[in-house]
C-alpha cells in the first residue's frame, strides 16, 4: 500500500491529480486510518492505463464512461508510433512544391485524428 505522497515522491503524479482521479471513481483507492488516501497496486496499474490512455487522446470524462483495455491503448501507441515514424520520414522530403503539400495534408491527418482529441 502506498499513499499519495509516497507515489508522489516516487513518480512525480501529484497527489491532487490522484485524488481528482480518486473522485472520478477512476481509482478505488481508501482512506487510511489517518485520513490519508492509500493506493493498492491494482490503483497503480489503473494510473498506468489512465496516463496511457491521456497520451492517446482520451480525456477522463471518456475513460469515466468507457475504460478502454491496456490492448487497446497499447494498439491506439502503436499506431501514433507508425504515424510519427511516417511523418519524420516525409519531413524529409520537403524540398519539392509537390512534398509541401503531401506533408500539409500529412500533418493536417495527424493534427485532426490525434491533437484535437485533447
């Protein structure tokens, strides 16, 4: 069992952002006899997915209502990896009017499927 300032101290997750994520249900986590909120290492696999989940574009209000799988994030990654990996490679290729504008569209795909999520 670890509270929120030991996860703190040991990752850098603020203790507000556990508890936020605590008060969303996201997390199971209970109070201590203290009054301190303690986390079990089935609420630390839970942030894991939470701050995955965050990269790929889902807000919390979405992982409220539909908690998607570590398979699923893990896909969502993989295939971010392979559109970045594209992107670098066609950055390359700006010297032509003909790969501006493929990299325009390019990176207008990328902006709209995964920065505007956020």
């Amino acid at each position: 069992m670890f509270t929120t300032g030991e996860v703190y101290k040991m990752t850098g997750l603020t203790e507000r952002s556990i508890r936020y994520y605590s008060n969303l249900d996201l997390l199971k986590a209970k109070k201590n006899d203290k009054g301190q909120l303690v986390l079990l290492k089935s609420d630390l696999e839970k942030i894991v997915q939470i701050l995955a989940a965050k990269m790929t574009g889902y807000k919390l209000k979405d992982l409220i209502e539909r908690q998607p799988s570590l398979v699923m994030i893990k896909n969502d990654i993989n295939q971010m990896i392979a559109d970045l990996e594209n992107v670098l490679f066609h950055l390359d290729l700006v010297a032509s009017e003909e790969n501006l504008i493929k990299n325009i569209k390019l990176l207008q795909n990328y902006n709209t499927r995964y920065l505007r999520k956020r």
